[in-house]
C-alpha cells in the first residue's frame, strides 16, 4: 500500500453561506424535506444567469413535464448509443494519447486522471447536449475549457474566490462560448427540425440530444434563455460527477485491495466496480449540501418544525455517514456494507423528484433477470484503466482542490503500466 500524504476520506471545513441556515443532518430529515411537496428548490441564488428556469431550478408541474420530456435522452436505447458510440472511442483516444506523450525513460507511462477524464468524458457530453464540432483535439480542448468553466460558474456557491467576479468572468466566458459552439449547433437544429416539419426528414432521422429534443417541442412559455441554461446544466452534469467522483473510487479501491488482494481479480467485473462507485458516492458528494424553502409551515416526522419562507441546508455528508443508517463505520469505504432497502449512494443523488435525471448515464442500469442492463460512464472508464494497468503512483501522491468546499482532488497522478 502506498503511503498518502492525504486522507482518502476528510472533515470538510464548514462551508459558510450555509452557517446561518437551520441544517439537517440525519438521513431521515433530509430525505424527508427533499421528498416533501412542501419544499421547493432554494439552491443556486447567486448561479441564476447560468441555471434559471433549468430543470434543476424548476418545480410543481413545471418541473414535471420538463423531467417528461427529457427522459427521453436516458431512455436504455439511448444509454447504450453514448456508451459505445460517443463515450468508448474516446476512453480509448485518451489512453492511446497518454502512452504515446507520457512514456517515460523507465518505459511506464505517467498520467494524470484530473486530467483524462474530462476529455473522456467530452463527446459523450457533446453527444447528449447536442453541442456540434467537438471531433478533433484543438476543438475539444477548447470545448473542454467552456465546460471547465461554465463549472466554475454554475457551482459558484461552493467556491473559495470572489462569487461576483467569479459570475462576472464566467458570463463572458459563456458569451464565447456561445459563438464558437452553441449558436452554429442551435440553427443546424432548427434547419433539422423545419425540413422534419416540411416532410423532408422523419422524426428518426432528426438528432437524439438535448437541444434537438427542447426546439422540437418548443414550449412559447419558453425564453431563448432557457435552451442554453438546460444545455450548461447538462454540460457541467455530465461532466462533474464522474470526473470528480472516479479518482475517489480508484483511491478508495487501492486502499481496499491492499486489505483484501483476492478482490483484485475482480477489477474486470461490472457489477464489482458499480458497487464500489455507489459507496465512494456515499462517501463523497459533488453537492456538499441542497438547499431546500418551505412554502408553507412543515412539521417532519422527527418532530423539527420549518417556518414558512424558511430556508434550510440537506448536508449530505452527514446525513451520508448517519451511524442509525449506513452502521457504526460510517466514514469508512467498505464493499460488504449492507444498506437493506436503501439506495447504497445513500442521497449521493439527491432525493425526491429532484433527483439527478442523469443518474443512469454515470452508474448505468443494474443488471437484472430480465435486462443485461448498462455500465454507466464510471464503470466504463473504470475498466478501461485497471486493463491499462492502473496504479497510484508511489513517488507523486494525489492532492485535493483548494478552490472550492466540495470534495474534489485537484491532482491524482497514475501509472499505466499495462501500456
């Protein structure tokens, strides 16, 4: 086992603009708030230019036929279609890139995941938006960038610098964004959809993506705004999660194999990798807390009463390591925890109608009697890497980000030895 400078599982510090809010931190409490009709979305106040009437800050009806409508993009068929089509070609682009550029005189092969996985991840993410000419490394690169930043700026709550200038650098950045990327994907769209419209295309022949789906079913209620807030939600989401959750999962998986080397051979197995996905989700979220407003005076089971217009924090780490759930070892990465019932990434996801709609694209569907299911974007990369023989590199330990309160490494160094 490798000697860490870091601990694979940390006390976050307090995160500030939640200090003055009532917190919950049981399981029970949270999950309650974020299934009750009597609480509505209270997150992202200060990332309203990027998320505003997006599915994440929607509710009610609205909220309804929004999440209707796009469960069309994580339907198996489609799931299936970004795996092997968008999301595999350039796992395998990525780890070519990395034996040819960082082979060193020792003949191993040096890399860094912070930095593999998002370009892995790049046009499987372009593929569901429906952002076009993201197809060779000087235009994903810069695609890259934009999904970086439109990051930085959708998750500007969380961060450690200056939220207003983090806003005002990021809506410029987004404006770029638009012009070499967004607006060209757009019109081939409508151009798509009107020649659909005038019998010239059939509904198959039109784009599976995000943008295809909302101007094909445009809503009047709709401002041209909202087409670009869904498309950087669905951008920064289907980058954020497996990009900052995947180095927690080969941290914890090195520790776990150093305890239990039989559990080595299962590296190839699908199901072995899912099950140590959803506990590193338990254990790191990419939303330290959700914020919740009652619109009405609640009383929850556990006898805590909410004030109408009261805002309150869900904190997933705690309500993730709650002893009364998930056992006495609660902080602890274990393969054989048995949550019953329970969803084993514990509220990793969120919770309610709220909960991530793109949640099958990173952990796939579960294999079943009647389904062989999906593998799920971490799974997939997972695999990929361990059959190029993925190691932490002993001379150059991973190190965590320092720009923000979530839970992210900023640098996680690898050996490919297996290249």
């Amino acid at each position: 086992m490798v000697e860490r400078e870091v601990e694979s599982v940390r006390e976050l510090a307090p995160i500030p603009h939640i200090s003055e809010m009532r917190q919950f931190l049981a399981y029970g409490d949270c999950e309650e708030v974020l299934k009750s009709r009597d609480f509505v979305q209270g997150a992202h106040a200060e990332s309203l230019a990027f998320f505003g009437d997006s599915l994440l800050m929607l509710d009610g009806d609205a909220h309804f036929e929004r999440r209707r409508l796009e469960n069309k993009l994580f339907t198996k068929a489609a799931l299936v279609y970004y795996e092997s089509e968008a999301l595999d070609p350039h796992i395998a682009q990525v780890i070519a890139e990395a034996a040819a550029s960082g082979r060193g005189a020792d003949g191993v092969v040096r890399a860094d995941l912070c930095e593999m996985l998002p370009e892995m991840l790049a046009r499987v993410t372009a593929t569901i938006t429906g952002i076009d000419g993201v197809n060779d490394p000087e235009s994903t690169e810069r695609f890259r960038y934009f999904v970086d930043q439109l990051g930085r700026g959708s998750q500007v709550e969380w961060s450690t610098e200056d939220h207003d200038e983090v806003v005002r650098e990021i809506i410029e950045v987004r404006d770029q964004f638009v012009a070499e990327f967004y607006e060209a994907s757009v019109q081939r769209r409508r151009d798509l959809i009107a020649r659909r419209d005038a019998g010239e295309l059939d509904d198959a022949e039109l784009p599976t993506d995000l943008l295809t789906l909302m101007y094909a079913n445009w809503n009047d209620q709709w401002g041209e705004h909202v087409p670009l807030n869904e498309a950087t939600l669905f951008l920064v989401a289907a980058i954020d999660t497996t990009s900052h959750e995947t180095p927690h999962v080969v941290r914890h998986l090195d520790e776990w194999f150093a305890a239990h080397p039989e559990d080595r051979a299962r590296l190839d197995d699908p199901e072995f990798l899912r099950r140590a996905v959803y506990e590193s989700i338990r254990l790191h979220l990419t939303a330290p807390a959700l914020l919740r407003e009652a619109s009405c005076p609640v009383d929850l089971s556990s006898g805590e009463q909410v004030s109408a217009g009261e805002l309150v924090a869900c904190v997933f780490t705690g309500a993730n390591r709650d002893e009364s759930v998930f056992g006495s070892d609660v902080a602890t990465f274990d393969l054989r925890r048995d949550t019953g019932e329970l969803n084993p990434w514990g509220l990793g996801f969120g919770g309610g109608v709220h909960m991530c709609i793109g949640r099958p694209l990173v952990v796939g569907l579960p294999r079943t009697e009647r389904s062989d299911g999906t593998d799920g974007s971490m799974v997939r990369i997972l695999r990929a890497l361990y059959a190029a023989g993925m190691e932490l590199d002993p001379a150059d330990p991973p190190s965590y980000s320092e720009a923000s309160h979530q839970d992210f490494y900023a640098r996680f160094p690898l050996l490919l030895r297996g290249l």
